[in-house]
C-alpha cells in the first residue's frame, strides 16, 4: 500500500491489496497520477535478459497468495493459458494483476506503461523497437495473453537513450 498510497490510494473499497499479495509487492520503476485520480504504474527495461524474468522467490506462504490471484488474472485476461504466471515471465505477469486489482477488481482508472530502452550499449540492450516488440510478443505468447479490453490499458513505450543523451 505504501506505493499506491504515494498515488493518493489510501484504500481499496473491493478487495483490499493484503489479501491479493504479499506484503512485499512489486517495485515499481515510477508511479504518477493523470489529473487527480488516474493513476499511472511504471516497468521500465534496458536490456531483453531483464524481461525474461525469473520465477518469484517468495516464501512459501506468500507464494500461496501470489499464485491464487495470478490464477484468478489468468482465468479473467487468458482463460486458455496452461503456463504457470509465477515462472518465466513472473514480472510482467505480476504487473498485469497488479493493474487488474486496481481496474477491474476495484474500479480506479489505472494504466500500464512499460518502458523499453534502445541503445543502451553498457548494459546490453537491444538496438531497436522492432527487438522489444518481440520480446513482448514472446511474453504475451508465453503467458497465453490474447486479447482482453484490460490490455488497452497496458501500453509499451520504446525510448531511445541517444535521444535523451542528446536532450541533455
């Protein structure tokens, strides 16, 4: 809650996040709001490694609470995946049911942004939006996401480092 409480979030009225996940929760690259109540959670990414994100490493009981509402997410937005959402790709699928909480479980204009930098040679990172675009692909497929009215809310955003190396 400490994060959506910087969003101005001081309470969820449907379900509240305790007992949708673990105290420890995500850690988002940024977080804004859009106006006064729209609220705006950020991923961001510098290399593809980054992306295919290894599997939670909760505790047992936490991992209890994590795999039933990344279940519940995956029945809602990709009924006819088989893939385990707390594996490979456990971030973004975390991230997915993190916006599912606030939009479709409790009503709050929320949006999705994930951020993916090119160029961004000393960590690796590919050298272009057509690369990022298939590791999204990949992520999508691998998770069995197909299409669902949430996903448009979900929006990636390829930002060229060279771009803001020049704006400085």
């Amino acid at each position: 809650m400490a994060a959506l409480r910087q969003l101005g979030v001081t309470r969820l009225p449907v379900e509240p996040l305790s007992a949708f996940w673990p105290p420890r929760g995500p850690v988002w690259d940024g977080l804004a709001t859009a106006g006064t109540e729209h609220l705006i959670l950020v991923e961001a990414k510098a290399n593809i490694p980054e992306a295919a994100s290894p599997s939670s490493k909760a505790s047992p009981d936490s991992l209890k609470i994590i795999r039933r509402s990344l279940r519940l997410v995956q029945q809602a937005i990709a009924p006819k995946s088989e893939h385990d959402w707390s594996g490979v790709f456990y971030q973004y699928a975390n991230r997915l049911a993190h916006l599912y909480l606030l939009r479709e479980i409790n009503g709050f204009p929320a949006e999705l942004v994930f951020v993916y930098f090119i160029n961004a040679v000393d960590v690796g990172g590919p050298a272009t939006g057509t690369e990022w675009n298939a590791v999204t692909a990949l992520t999508h497929a691998a998770l069995g996401i197909g299409r669902h009215p949430m996903l448009q809310h979900v929006h990636h955003v390829v930002v060229d480092v060279n771009d803001l190396r020049d704006a400085v």
